[in-house]
C-alpha cells in the first residue's frame, strides 16, 4: 500500500475521533445545560408555591386550618433539633423499608413464577385483579385485629400497596419479551435461568423499576394508614396527634419530613435503575 495512502487513512481516522469528541462534550453541555433550566423551573415553582400558600394564610383561608410556611419551618426545625421527629420517622422508615421490601420481592417473584406457567398468567390475572381492587383502607382494621397493634400490620398494609403494580409492571416487562431471541437462545442451549437472568429480567428492569418508583409512596401511606389507626409512635401517631390538638404548624413538619424522604428514596432508585440499565440509551433511562 502507498505511503500517501497510508498517512491518509491515519489522518481520517483521528479526524473522525476528534468530531466523536467533540459531539460527546456537546452533548454532555447540552444534558448540563437541559439540568440547570429544569433545576431552575423547579426552584422557582416551588417559590411560588410557597409564596401562594404564605399569602392565603390569615388572608384567604383561616390560619389554623393551613397554617403558614414561617411557622412550619419553625416548627419543624424545633423537632428535628429536639430529636422528636427522629424518634418517631424511624419507627416509620423501619415499618416502610420491610414493607416495601417485601412487596417489591414478592411481586417479582410472583410475576416470574406465574409467567413461567403454561396459562399461569390467564389463571391467576382475575384474582389478582379481584385483590388489587379491595381498598386496602377497608381491610386495615381487620390486619390489625389479626396481626396485632405492633410492626406486623403496618409493614403487611404497607406491602399491599405495593406487590400488585410491582406484579402488573413485572408482567408486562416480562411479556414484551421477543419471542423470537427466546427460541434462539434455547436452540442455542440456553437455560432456562440463564434466558431469565440474561435476557427476560434485563429487558423487564424498566418496567421494575418503574413500578418501584411509584409505589414509594403507596408503601408510605400503608404505614401512615396502620399508624393512625394504632400506635404509639411513628409519623403517623405525631400527625394524628398534632391533628387533635389543631397545631397545624406541626401537622405540616410531619407531612413536610415524609416528602423530603420520599423524594430522596425516589432519587436513589432512580440511580440505581441508571446503573442497572446503563445500556440503554441515555434518554431512556429514569430522571432524577
């Protein structure tokens, strides 16, 4: 081959390197950019949230229904200083992480066992369906005459509301699945497990984790729910103790440290779904 040719071919192939550079540090200040605009528009909506709500109270509706966003930062800043808040959002968290933990593993593993079933889907879908439509609100009084009034009830009410979407979504992950590239990889020899951990559960991961996302706050409410009905303690007890005593103020520090919780839970499932699912492209993957 030429020597002109040679340097030629060399100088094409770094040029072509250089612009994949450059696209790549243009996308990047583009995502960065997007992140900065969007953090933005957060910021400020929340603002006038605030701002809305400070001027509505005492002026358009009364204050000791809403209260105020002065006093509940007071408020909140006092039992957290105090250590009350701790002492109750712990007995929360605890009854939340078992729950939800429970509900996200037994919809998983429920949905990968009846979709293995020759018919198991169509069997089992109606009672599913039946299940998931009984509020759950209704049957916490009976949990808690069968479990008792310690962690059992609320960690059960908790999962509840969280193993049906998990299934559902888990389902429809698992579904979608290309037929095809299935019968392949069996002409191929492929296992059973090795089809389900390299190709079924990957391509479901998004439909997982999405159900995980939105079920962080059903697992909240089912604790609340067990909380309000009988404690002595937890974020449910402090609200609905508050509530009695109408200190609004102290009401909203209780919701308010629920949000911040479950927003920072949402955030690093988010994460986890971009590491787990880092081969999809980055437009797919979750926000957050």
């Amino acid at each position: 081959m030429p020597l002109e040719r040679v340097i030629g071919a060399g100088e094409t192939l770094v040029s072509e390197q250089d612009l994949l550079v450059r696209e790549r540090r243009a996308f990047l200040e583009r995502n960065r950019h997007q992140a900065w605009k969007i953090g933005v528009l957060q910021v400020g909506l929340f603002a006038a949230f605030l701002f809305v709500w400070w001027f509505a109270s005492g002026r358009l509706v009364d204050r000791l229904f809403v209260s105020d966003p002065v006093a509940v930062t007071r408020t909140l800043y006092a039992v957290v200083v105090d250590g009350t808040l701790w002492w109750h959002l712990q007995r929360t968290l605890i009854e939340m992480a078992l729950g939800y933990v429970a509900g996200v593993s037994i919809g998983v593993t429920l949905a990968v066992v009846v979709t293995s079933l020759p018919w198991g889907q169509s069997v089992v879908r109606p009672l599913m369906l039946g299940l998931f439509a009984v509020p759950k609100v209704s049957l916490a009084p009976v949990v808690i005459v069968w479990l008792g009034i310690y962690l059992a009830p609320k960690i059960v009410l908790s999962a509840s509301l969280v193993l049906f979407i998990v299934y559902f979504n888990t389902v429809a992950g698992i579904v979608s699945v290309n037929q095809e590239i299935q019968g392949v990889l069996r002409v191929m020899g492929a296992s059973r497990f090795s089809i389900l951990t390299k190709l079924t559960l990957p391509h479901a991961a998004p439909y997982i984790f999405t159900a995980m996302r939105i079920t962080v706050p059903g697992a909240l409410i089912g604790a609340i729910i067990g909380e309000f009905l009988s404690a002595n303690r937890g974020i449910g007890f402090f609200i609905a103790a508050a509530s009695s005593r109408y200190d609004t103020a102290r009401v909203f520090a209780g919701i308010v440290s629920l949000l911040v919780f479950v927003l920072l839970l949402n955030a690093a499932i988010a994460r986890l779904e971009r590491y787990v699912a880092r081969w999809r492209p980055a437009h797919e993957r979750a926000e957050g």
